[in-house]
C-alpha cells in the first residue's frame, strides 16, 4: 500500500496505529506527545508508567484509550546535534522499529508524525526525507497504508533550490502560455476595433448615394447527397478502437522487464487497485494515478502523453500540476516520493493512492 502524505491532527486520524514523538520518560511531554496523551486520557499515562521508560531509536507499543485508532506506538527520536552524532541511524531507526511493531500487531495502517522535527531540532526537511526513504524501503517487502502527518505546511520545506527550480520552471512556461493568449485577445480586440471604423466609415460615405448597382440573386446551392454512402458497422468501429490504458500499462511492464508489484508499490499505488486495472481491460484510471503508473516506468515526455491520452488526459501549460510533473520528467527525477513533496508544498494533489 501506498504512503499519503496529509495536512491533518494526528490524534483524530481513524487507523489502526498512530506513531507519538515521544520522550524517554514515555509520561508525555510538549508538541504531539502532549496531544496525544490528553486526547488518550489517563489510561495511557497509567499504561506507559508501566513500560519504563524507551531508549532513543527504540519504539514500544499501547492502547489507544480514547484514541480513534487501535494502538499507540511510542518512540523516542534523537535531539539534533548538528548531524555528525549519529541522529540520522537513529531517526532512521525509530521509523524502522514503529514499522516493526506495527506489522507484528497486524496493522493494516499506520500514521506517522515528522519525529524529531519539532523541540528536538531536526531539520524539517532531512526529517521528512529520512522519514520517506524508510517507509518506502519497509513497503517494497509489505503492505500497509502509511500517513505521514504534516500539521502544517510550514512545519517542512522541500529544499530551497528545488523550490526554485520548479517554480522558476512554472514561471517560465506558464507566463508564457498566458501571455500568448494575452496577445492573441489584444489582437483580437484591434481587429474589431480596425472593423467597427470601417463599418462607420462605409455607412458616412454612401449613406446618401443612391444604390444603382444590380445585385444578382444568388445561384441555389446544390444540397444533393452523395450517391454512395459508406456504411459501417457497430463491429467495424468497434475493432478500430486503439490499445486501452490497462493493455498499455501491462505491456510497458512487460517491456521494462518489472513485476506487477515492483510497478504497483514504485508507483505508490495499492495491490487492490492494480489488481483492478489488471483484470479490467477498460479500467479508467484517475489522473494522478494514470501519472504515478507512468511515474514508476520512467517514461519520457512523450510516452507519459500517450499513456495519458489513453485515460482520457492531457498535460496543460496552463496547470501547475502539470507543469511540476512535466518538470521532474524533463529532469529525469522518477521518485515520486520526491514529486509527491513537491506538489504537497505547492498545495497540488499527490501522485499514487
């Protein structure tokens, strides 16, 4: 199953486990770890006295009380020390020990803060990237549905070079599609303008001249049909019709020597909803889906086109979603979990399911 990047409290998230940024103590504390713990109640706090205590990169597992989730997993993250104190490993192994946890209790879902990026000084960026990358490994071997939970978008960035970029690329070829339509309206208001004077002229200059020019009546169009008319059947049409989505998407698979699932979980998209794209030849996929498919078999410009065009789409220089796709292709960028950061920074949807 997929990773969903969400702008969401995490305490009112319904799953089967949420992640708390916890501290060693376990007894609660500032940030999500407070949140969590008064939206619990105190059943929690009685329950994690019991543990004592979690070790930094270490996770450990409770009820959920009042919670709308099923379990609560806690784990202690590392303070930010300038990143040569082995945060990173540790950040990293929070993440894998969570994930861990929540596989052998059977969670078909699991929410995720950003660990460490609040009071305890983590970049918000490297955050999320460590964040992404262990996540996305743990889903190549198992299914689960995983949030990341953004409380608000200005707790990340994407990097400040990468935001540049696209929006320089957006800037570039947006403005200058607009400004085409731009002239071509002004043009198009000086012709009628240029036609108008015309028209006034005209009428002044031969308004009092009598008319003595013999106007001939006009010949009567032949409407006669063609004697032969091509008829074609239901089943002649029907056999024109051009290669589907889903026979193009199997075929692309077949052609970049993938498995179904290194396609489906590369393209973040669940195992259900490939197996109905699989076994309905006419399955029409949503766009940002028909894009992750394309996404995770690294089609150029042109292919992703025609794999679009097959679902009924079309890339847009008058779309920012589309420019932002468009941009990551022509810069031979196919992590799309990397795309996926972007489009959520410039407040797009995100690819995959």
């Amino acid at each position: 199953m997929p990773i969903q990047i969400i702008r969401e409290d995490i305490t009112k998230l319904r799953c089967d486990a949420i992640v708390n940024a916890a501290n060693n103590s376990l007894l609660g504390g500032g940030g999500v770890d407070g949140a969590i713990h008064r939206a619990a109640g105190k059943g929690l706090l009685l329950e994690c006295m019991k543990l004592k205590g979690c070790k930094t990169g270490q996770a450990k597992i409770t009820g959920a009380y009042k919670l709308p989730c099923k379990y609560v997993i806690h784990t202690v993250g590392p303070v930010w020390r300038g990143g040569t104190n082995g945060e990173k490993e540790l950040l990293e192994s929070c993440y894998r020990e969570s994930l861990q946890l929540a596989k052998e209790y059977e969670c078909e879902s699991v929410a995720f803060p950003l660990i460490s990026s609040g009071v305890y000084g983590y970049p918000k960026d490297q955050a999320l990237r460590v964040a992404i990358d262990v996540i996305s490994a743990f889903l190549l071997e198992n299914d689960m549905l995983v949030y990341v939970v953004i409380f608000d978008k200005a707790a990340y960035k994407i990097s400040e070079k990468l935001f540049a970029d696209i929006k320089e690329y957006i800037d570039d070829h947006y403005v200058e599609t607009h400004t085409d339509a731009h002239f071509e309206r002004m043009r198009g208001e000086q012709c009628s303008q240029i036609l108008e004077a015309e028209e006034v002229c005209f009428e002044t200059t031969f308004l009092d001249e009598p008319v003595t020019q013999q106007v001939e009546p006009v010949k009567e169009l032949s409407l006669a049909m063609p004697k032969q008319v091509a008829k074609f059947s239901l089943e002649d049409k029907l056999g024109e019709i051009d290669e589907s989505f889903s026979e193009m998407l199997l075929r692309k698979i077949d052609e970049k020597g993938m498995t179904d699932s290194e396609c489906y979980k590369k393209a973040n998209v669940d195992r259900k909803l490939f197996s109905k794209i699989r076994n309905n030849v006419h399955y029409s996929p949503s766009k940002t889906t028909a894009i992750a498919f394309a996404i995770a078999l690294e089609l150029n410009l042109e292919e992703t086109k025609d794999m679009l065009m097959k679902a009924g789409f079309a890339l847009s220089h008058s779309n920012k979603f589309d420019l932002i796709i468009e941009y990551f292709i022509q810069s031979g960028n196919y992590n799309i979990f990397e795309i996926n950061e972007a489009l959520f920074m410039f407040d797009q949807s995100l690819l995959g399911m």
